[in-house]
C-alpha cells in the first residue's frame, strides 16, 4: 500500500497518511460557504464557532461568506469546581444575548454528536430565531446523539484524523492537509 510518495506525519505514537488535501478542504469549505451566503440573505447571522478545533474552519468559511455576520467563539469545558451539583462540562464564552438571532453552530467534525448534544439545548433555551450546524466533516456512522447537522463539508469514514485544526492529544491542529491514522 504504501508508495514512496506517500506523505506521511508522525504525531506521538501514531503514524498519519494524507487523506484529504488543502484545495479539497478549501473546496468544502466554500461550497458549505454558497449554501449559507444563498440561505442568510438579508439575515444577519452569529456565527459560533466551538474551540479548539473549528478555528481554521471557522477563519477560511468567514472570508468566504459575503453578507453581513458576527462571530463568538465558545468552548466546552470540562467542570474542575468543588461543587458537586454542576454538569461534568460546561459552555464558556457566549457573553451575548443571542435571543432572535440566527445562530450557526461552527463545528470542525461532528463525531458522536455528543457536543453538540451539549450544546444545542443551552442555546435553544436562550430563544434564538434560527439555530443551524455547519461543521467541515461528519462521521456519519460515529454519530449517536439525535443532533441536526445542517451544512456538511465533507462525509468521513470512522476514522480518526488530524490537521486543518484537528488534533491527536494536542499535536497536528497546524497541517494544512487532513491525515487519517495509519491503523498499526
Ligand atoms: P463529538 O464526538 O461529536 O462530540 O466530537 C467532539 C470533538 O471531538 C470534535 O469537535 C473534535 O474536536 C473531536 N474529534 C472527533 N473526532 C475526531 C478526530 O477524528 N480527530 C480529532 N478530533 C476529533
Ligand atoms: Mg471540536
């Protein structure tokens, strides 16, 4: 299988192989661009892009969006309090009121959907317009929480990967292509 001319990273322990290329990735990316710039217009959404991973994502889609939009990242965290009552993770970061407006939902790659299952309903019970996910990459047969997923870039096998803001436990998230681990 392997060729000489295959590009391959490693990463802590794990061999990667390249899988999807910049121009693909930046292919995806406008094409879920041309959905919303067609769907949004004379709206004026809020993008929420979820950190880390949708950074690189969520930079390139917003020069490619051409009407007027806002962003605010958020980030789940896990709860490191001495309270024993709060949820094991928690939602930081969205510092606005957000009631009627039209969110988008930034994911890098919608995996188990369990973050979004995190998500979703903390915004819905703040009484937005529109509530919509656009995420770069989806697994469909990852997917176990009931999560919409609105603007899909590309469909993955259930594989892991990194680059394009991806990590392996903390190394890749600045590969410009997406590698797929090389099962061992
Ligand atoms: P979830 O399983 O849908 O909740 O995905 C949670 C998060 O896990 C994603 O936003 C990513 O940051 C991360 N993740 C899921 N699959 C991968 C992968 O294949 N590589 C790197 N990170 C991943
Ligand atoms: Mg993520």
């Amino acid at each position: 299988m392997n060729t000489p001319m295959e590009k391959l990273v490693k990463l802590h322990d794990k061999s990667f192989r390249l899988y999807k290329s910049e121009s693909e990735i930046l292919s995806a990316v406008r094409n879920v661009a041309g959905q919303i710039n067609d769907d949004y217009i004379g709206k004026r959404p809020l993008l929420v892009p979820v950190l880390n991973g949708s950074f690189l994502f969520a930079a390139d889609l917003l020069k490619e969006l051409k009407l007027d939009c806002e962003l605010s990242f958020i980030k789940v965290v896990s709860y490191h309090g001495t309270s024993s009552n709060g949820s094991p993770n928690m939602l930081i970061g969205l510092n606005q009121n957000i009631e009627g407006r039209h969110i988008i939902i930034i994911e890098d790659i919608v995996d188990t959907g369990n973050t979004l299952a995190r998500i979703l309903p903390e915004l819905r019970a703040q009484n937005p317009a529109s509530i919509k996910v656009a995420t770069l990459l989806f697994k469909p047969l990852a997917l176990k929480a009931d999560v919409p997923v609105d603007y899909i870039g590309m469909e993955i096998p259930n594989d892991f990967i990194v680059g394009y803001g991806l990590d392996y436990d903390g190394l890749g998230r600045n590969l410009r292509d997406v590698y797929q681990v090389v099962p061992e």
